[in-house]
C-alpha cells in the first residue's frame, strides 16, 4: 500500500479501528481502494490479530 492511500484511509475514516470495522461498501468510497486492496487488508489486519 502507498503512503498516499495510507493517508487517504487515515483521513477519511481517523482511526485504524474505523477502518478494520468499515464494510467493504465504505472502503471502497477512499479513492484508490478496489476489491484486491481491501482484500489485502484484510489479510494483514485480520492475519496480525490471529497471530
């Protein structure tokens, strides 16, 4: 993910938590976000609190 799309997820929904339990209905309204890069994601967060 780019710096640019970190920081338009990060404006858009404020908090890392928001964006773990936005649906994929609302990531997809961030600029840049499509269905393989809210898929990736959620592999990394949902893989990082299974660990």
């Amino acid at each position: 993910m780019s710096a640019n799309l970190a920081r338009r997820l990060s404006d858009y929904f404020g908090s890392l938590a928001t964006i773990v339990a936005a649906s994929d209905a609302e990531l997809r309204k961030v600029q840049g976000m499509g269905p393989k890069r809210i898929e990736m994601i959620r592999e990394v967060l949902h893989g990082a609190a299974g660990d």
